[in-house]
C-alpha cells in the first residue's frame, strides 16, 4: 500500500503531498536531499552528510540562482549545525508517522527540502507552486523546512542487479547543487528514455561522460591507457586497473560520490577524477551508477548515439538503429567490492531512528 508523509516546519501535514517527485515538482524551487533507512527502517543512512550536502546545495544556490536563497550561509560558521536543528522536529515527527504507517519489509526513503524566497521567483513559478505562504529570508532563521517520508522497497543487492544505461542529454546547469528545477528540466529525458534502459547518462558532447540524471557514474578501466599514477599503498588486487569519475566541476557531489573516492584512498584502490571518455570504452571492463537510494547499481550495457543537439534537452534524433552498444562485466570485481565497502560505512555513518524518536 503506498503511503506519503509530509512534515512543515515540525507541523504534520494532514493531506497527501503525493510521492515525492510529484511534490517537488509541484512546490517552489529550493534545495533538497533524499536518504532513507536501513536495517527494517531502524537506521538513517548517512544522515549528518546529507545534512552538509544541503547546505553547500543552499549556498551555491545563494550565489549562483536568481531566484532562491537571499541568505548567504558562509556568513555563518554553524550553519550545518543549525540548519541539523531546524529539521530535528519535522525529522522526529515524520518518522512517528511513518512507522505507524509502514509494513514489514519496508524501508523509508527520506527526503529534506528547503523552498526558496517566493518574492524572488517569476510570476510563472509562483503560480506553479501550491500551498507555500510568502517567506521571509531576511535572515537565516526564515528558511522553511520540509520532510517527506514515504516507502521504499530494496532489493538485497544492488550491484547483483545489473541495469542499462544510455548516453543522451546535456548535463545540468547548475551541477553541484541539488535543485528542484532540474527534476522539472529532466521530464524530457525521461520521455525519450529507449525501453529496458534505468539510467541516462548526460553529456555535454556526446563523448566526455559526466554523471546520470538521478545518480554519479564510474567506470573501471584498463590503466594501460589512461597514465594514472599509482598510489603508494595500491592493493595488488587492483593491478592494472584505474577507477574514473568525472570532476566536481560538472557533476553532483554525491554523498555516495565523496564515499567512494574514501574508499579508495583507504584500500590503495588506483583512481581518477576525469570524464570517461566514450571513444575509449573499449578500455572500459565494468561500470556502475550510485546514489543515497540504490547506493551503487552495476553497469551491464551502454548504449551511445551520434550528438543531435539544439541547445536543450528535447531529444529530436535518437533512433534505434543509430545506436551504438558496449556490454560489460555486471557486477565487476571491483564493483562488489566497492559495494561491500558501502554497506560497511552505513552501519558506522548512519543515524539511529530511535535517537530521533528519543529526543
């Protein structure tokens, strides 16, 4: 049975937000961050990180978009922390309700959003957006918080289920920042999506791969390539081979992105933050996407087509027979060693539900 709960600055919201894409698309442009549970939804997976990421979100957002946060969190050196206690009291609340509401087996998939100034937006945003009052910004202490918490089912391995991917489509405007206007920017894409395929990968020139729509992309290649210097402490299992992500300057800086590249400093794990480049795939043994939800999901085909592009993201030319295939590994060695790397670092970084409730 599906189920939504939606918390307003520590205030139960008696009516149904809906899941939550629709309900973001739905509200003002803001920042926001998605987690969820683990362990028979008795843990918060990496909670204090997606706390940090949402608020170097709120500040990029500060600098960069015109309509957003008037607020400049840079200004003040315990902003994480307070944004943490803002969003204790709706967490707390959110979570009674949700495990009130959820069946055995289910998870929780968490969701922080932080609206921008309505006052800032077009007159064609404010019309979009339902059910927000006018915020006052003129400090920190105006933000409006949201939590939406709803359910989630997952598999008992991510990286055991291997998925299809497609390059097609830019990457996003404002990379580093997880803003709502780009789960509106992307519909397109997900339109155009080829069947069977779960993840597009974006590209601003059909060749230099950058990151998916909802998820950071890695490829594992044969280092005979790509000149990577080999770390001091490399583990030998890893001979040979080069991990390769794109730079932080085009992409989203994942929480599970940032994990990674710990794990391979911890474990002499040979990696490069460069985009993968399409015209070397043939270098390329495994790959795989990751994000908070799924958390690592491995590669077994990408598929390429010839750049067709007008400026936006409205595919015009994809065809089925312009397609080009590369089939891969899935899941690597390399792969489910990372994820098994995962799985261990959520039992240390994550957040006890019953701490919540306890507070």
């Amino acid at each position: 049975m599906e189920w939504n709960v939606l918390v307003r600055n520590g205030v139960l919201q008696l009516q149904d937000p809906g899941p939550p894409l629709l309900f973001l698309r739905s509200q003002l442009p803001g920042a926001y961050t998605t987690t969820r549970s683990s362990d028979n939804a008795s843990r918060i997976l990496f909670w204090d990180r997606h706390v940090e990421r949402l608020a170097q979100s709120i500040e990029i957002l500060a600098n960069e978009k015109p309509c957003g946060f008037s607020i400049d969190p840079a200004k003040f050196p315990c902003f994480v922390d307070y944004l943490k206690s803002l969003l204790q009291r709706s967490l707390q609340i959110g979570l009674q309700r949700a495990l009130e509401l959820r069946s055995e087996y289910e998870e929780l998939l968490i969701m922080a959003y932080i609206p921008g100034e309505l006052d800032k937006c077009t007159e064609q945003e404010q019309t979009t957006c339902k059910g927000l009052d006018k915020i006052n910004t003129q400090d920190h202490e105006g933000l409006e918080v949201y939590v939406h918490i709803s359910r989630f089912l997952p598999p008992l391995s991510e990286a055991s289920n291997p998925i299809r991917v497609a390059i097609m489509g830019f990457g996003r405007i404002v990379p580093n920042a997880k803003h709502t206007d780009w789960i509106k920017a992307r519909k397109a894409l997900e339109k155009a999506r080829p069947e069977g395929v779960m993840e597009i990968i974006l590209s601003n020139d059909g060749d230099l791969l950058l990151e998916g729509m909802v998820t950071n992309f890695f490829v594992v290649s044969n280092r005979v390539n790509t000149g990577v210097k080999v770390p001091l402490t490399e583990d030998k299992r890893w001979k040979g081979v080069v991990l390769q992500t794109a730079p932080l300057k085009g992409v989203l800086p994942g929480v599970i992105r940032k994990l990674i590249l710990e794990i391979c400093d911890e474990h002499g794990i040979p990696c490069e933050q460069t985009s993968p480049s399409w015209q070397g795939r043939e270098s390329w043994t495994e790959a795989f996407t990751t994000n908070s939800v799924r958390l690592i999901q491995s590669i077994s085909s990408i598929q390429g087509s010839p750049v067709h592009r007008d400026g936006t993201n409205e595919p015009h030319y994809w065809q089925q027979d312009s397609w080009e295939y590369l089939s891969l590994q899935a899941p690597g060695k390399l792969t489910q060693f990372i994820e098994n790397q995962i799985l261990e670092k959520a039992a240390i970084f994550s957040l006890s539900v019953n701490s919540v409730l306890k507070v």
